[in-house]
C-alpha cells in the first residue's frame, strides 16, 4: 500500500540501505576544529570555541546573549529558574511535546500544566491557553497569575516548536504578558525556524536550543540558552558552578549547576552552525518533494505556518486515523525505511498522569495520526 512512497523515499536518498530518521552529516570542518581542541589541550569547558560558538549563535538568532550548556535538558532546566520557576509553581505546557520540556518543570519542584496544540501548527494553541486561564487562574493585584482552587502561582509557560514549525508567536506573547506569565520557549527543535522574520527562541523572556545528535545541527550532545543581556550573565553563573569571577580563590555564592558545554563539542558545533542554512535548504527541498510526490493521496504532508519559515527539521505526514498510521509504520520499518509515530502525550505517562489540564481533543487527534518520515540532509551530487 505504501510501496510507492517507500520507493520515492530510496530515489531521494539514493541507496537501497536501511534509511535512518535522522542522521548527523559532517561536511564542513568539523575535523580541523575537533583537532585544534585535542592540539590546544583545551577539550573541556574553557575554550575559544565555546565562546565563538555562543556569539556565532546570538549573532545568527538575534539574542543579546547565547550561553552554551550540556544539553537542551540542562538549558530548559536553567532557562526555566531564570524565570523564576520555583517549588511548587504550576509551569503551562503541550502535551504533545517530547518529555525533557515536562522533566525540566519537575526538576524545579513545579507541576506542568498540559494546555492544547493548534492542528495548523503542532503547538501550544493561544487560543487554548487564554481559555484555561479565564476558567481556572485569576491575576492578583501585585500581578501575579494565581490558579484560583489552590493558589499556586502559574509562573511559565512554555510553548515548544515542533519539529520546527513555529507556534503562533505573537499571540502566545500577548496572553503571557497580559496575565503576568513568562514566556519561555522550547525551540529545541527549531533552529533555524523564523517566525515574521524573526528567528524563535528570542520571543519570550528566555529560550532554549539543543544540538543533539538528532537534531538539525549537533555537537554530540550540547544546547543553548537564548536571553537578554542580564539574563545571559546570569545563565553563565548559574551553568558554571555559580563561581565567582577570581584570579585564584574558589567563591561560589549560591548551589550552581555543572552545566557547561565542553569545548570539544563546541567545536563541533561551530563547524556544523557554517553549514546551518545549506542543511535547511536541503531540508525545504526534501520537504517540498514529499509534498508533491503526496499530493493526491491519503496522507497530509504538514507544511509549514504561515508568515514562517520553518527548518522542516522532522517532516511529519498526518494520516486518516490510527489504524493507517499503524499500517504506515509497519510497512516503512519492515522495508527498512525508518519512520516514527509522535511522542505520547504527557499526560499519558506515568509521572505527569496526575497533572492539571485542559481540554486535549486536538493532542489526542494528532498523536493518533502523525508520522515522521526521514529527514536527513541529502547533499547534493557532485556535477
Ligand atoms: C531535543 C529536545 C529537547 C532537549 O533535548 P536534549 O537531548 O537534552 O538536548 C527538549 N525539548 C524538545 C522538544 C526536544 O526535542
């Protein structure tokens, strides 16, 4: 049944191998870079490359300050105590998100609150958001957003781009600012994404990125805080031990965070950032034969929002119901074509089950249907 898409997917790729979902290409310098580090001796967390790599970033995405971490986790976890989160906050969120978004409020002491995504956009709804909070929260006079039953405090919220595609933006930070809530953006997945001409992740008060190893540029493992100018230093403080700046004393003036992003894969990160827009290219190129080569047929290639230009960093199809996406799967695996259903939504796995939400119809909808297929760049053939 999905032969032909199969077969459209190998010409793409040009290989009768296993196709993978997701994997990392290294065409630039990687190499030469990742060796200056071993020949520098400068591998771990001090190192030119680090700081090239944050500057190069907060010039490509337009943020004051990029402050380079360990992991995207690790960001969001710092991204989110730069707002303020604390113990026993609420911390609004998707339910179709992957889990790190919801593990990085609990390591807070916070509680996510599970709100619904747009179909057009696979993100937070503004729409969604703005009803929850005129039914269940109340802004007290000093401005603070309180959810009225208990009292606690709705600090964040945190919409996450998915697989690229921007969320509606300017809305999000029109109901954020007017009931007093931090915008924290989970743009992990949307490097390179640009919503109105304006890369995602420097909306709100702070963002974060990843560069996993499957993500649309990797440094192994790495992220990055996007934020202001005093935000940004004091991310530097929190993800560095909390050190005082000293010629030789140890000072740390509150309980830090080992989360700094090692030079080596600074490095890494550098090179990959000079190939960022060729990758995207090739990735808006794949998107767009796909979406021809779908027209016509009982899958619905999602396309990008508009007034954005999206990364296409996962492709995603939606499908009739589950029972074709099941059959989708089965079918692209078992021909060695890797393929991928959504996360489950939040609110279905264990740790978050008890959590507060509103209405999911449109989460449960989407995460019976989508399915990502392979979306690796595909350099092109030499002439
Ligand atoms: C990848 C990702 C993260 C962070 O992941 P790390 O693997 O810790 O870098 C966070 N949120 C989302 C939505 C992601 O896709």
């Amino acid at each position: 049944m999905f032969a032909s898409l199969i077969q459209f997917i190998r010409e793409q790729y040009r290989t009768n191998d296993f196709i993978p979902l997701h994997a990392p290409v290294f065409s630039g310098r990687e190499r030469d870079y990742v060796l200056e580090t071993i020949e520098s001796t400068f591998v771990s967390s001090v190192g030119a490359f680090v700081e090239r790599f944050e500057s190069d970033m907060a010039g490509y995405t337009g943020s004051q300050k990029a402050v380079a971490t360990v992991n995207g986790t690790a960001a969001l976890h710092t991204a989110l105590m730069l707002a303020g989160v604390q113990s026993g906050d609420l911390v609004i969120t998707q339910a179709l998100t992957f889990v790190a978004t919801c593990n990085a409020i609990a390591y807070c002491g916070a509680q996510p609150v599970f709100i619904d995504v747009d179909r057009h956009t696979l993100g937070l709804s503004p729409l969604a958001l703005e009803k929850w909070l005129e039914e269940m929260a109340r802004k007290d006079d000093d401005g603070t957003c309180r959810l009225k039953s208990t009292g606690q405090v709705v600090r964040a919220c945190v919409p996450m781009h998915t697989f690229g595609h921007p969320v509606e933006l300017d809305s999000l930070v029109a109901v954020c600012a007017r009931w007093g809530i931090a915008l924290v953006e989970d743009a992990a997945e949307s490097l390179g994404s640009f919503y109105k001409g304006r890369h995602t992740g420097v909306f709100g008060r702070v963002g974060v990125l990843s560069f996993n190893g499957n993500k649309i540029i990797t440094t192994g493992g790495g992220g990055m805080i996007l934020a202001d100018e005093d935000l940004g230093r004091r991310a530097k403080h929190l993800t560095t031990t909390a050190k005082q700046p000293h010629p030789y004393e140890y000072v740390h003036d509150e309980v830090g965070y080992n989360y700094r992003l090692p030079n080596l894969n600074a490095a890494l990160g550098c090179a990959q950032l000079e190939q960022l827009e060729d990758f995207i290219a090739a990735k808006r190129k794949l998107a767009s034969a796909y979406s021809t080569a779908l027209q016509g047929s009982d899958l619905r290639f999602f396309t990008e929002p508009d007034n954005c230009r999206s990364n296409y960093w996962l492709n995603a199809v939606i499908c009739e119901d589950s029972k074709a996406r099941d059959r989708l799967l089965k079918e692209t695996n078992e021909g060695g074509v890797m393929t991928r259903p959504i996360w489950q939504l939040m609110n279905h796995l264990s740790m978050y089950g008890g959590c507060l939400r509103g209405d999911l119809t449109n989460s449960e909808w989407l995460a019976e249907r989508i399915v990502n297929l392979p979306s690796s760049v595909i350099s092109e053939l030499p002439d």
